[in-house]
C-alpha cells in the first residue's frame, strides 16, 4: 500500500501512532481475507466479499489521508 512511500517515514507512524498502527492492521487483515476469499480458501458470500473491499478500501484512503497530513505538518 506504501510502496512509493519511504519505509522508515511509514515505520515511526506505525511505532508512534497507535490509531494509525490499528487501522493499518486492519487493512492488512482485510487485504488477507478478501485474498484467501478470492481464491476460495475462506468461503464467503460475494455479498461478504465486497463489503470487506468496501472497507479495505476506506481503511487505505483515511490511511492515505493520515500520511499526507503527517507529511505535510
């Protein structure tokens, strides 16, 4: 998700923001599932499926978000 982003700018968020470190677990949990949901390993309702990419979705734009913020104060 941070690819372009510089890992130890990403690393001091993920040590000293615990909301921010909270919400990345979260999108990294989602993208594990809907991963393992996709190719069948976790049996899910399509309807399941998309909801989970809603909210990895808007877990990674307010992730997106809080960086830039970061960034820019």
């Amino acid at each position: 998700m941070f690819e372009t982003q510089p890992q130890n700018e990403i690393n001091a968020l993920l040590q000293s923001d615990s909301e921010f470190r909270r919400l990345y677990q979260r999108h990294q949990k989602l993208d594990r599932q809907v991963a393992d949901a996709l190719v069948g390993a976790l049996p899910l309702a399509p309807s399941a499926v998309a909801q989970m990419k809603r909210e990895k979705l808007a877990a990674k734009e307010r992730l997106l978000r809080w960086y830039e913020q970061r960034r820019i104060n």
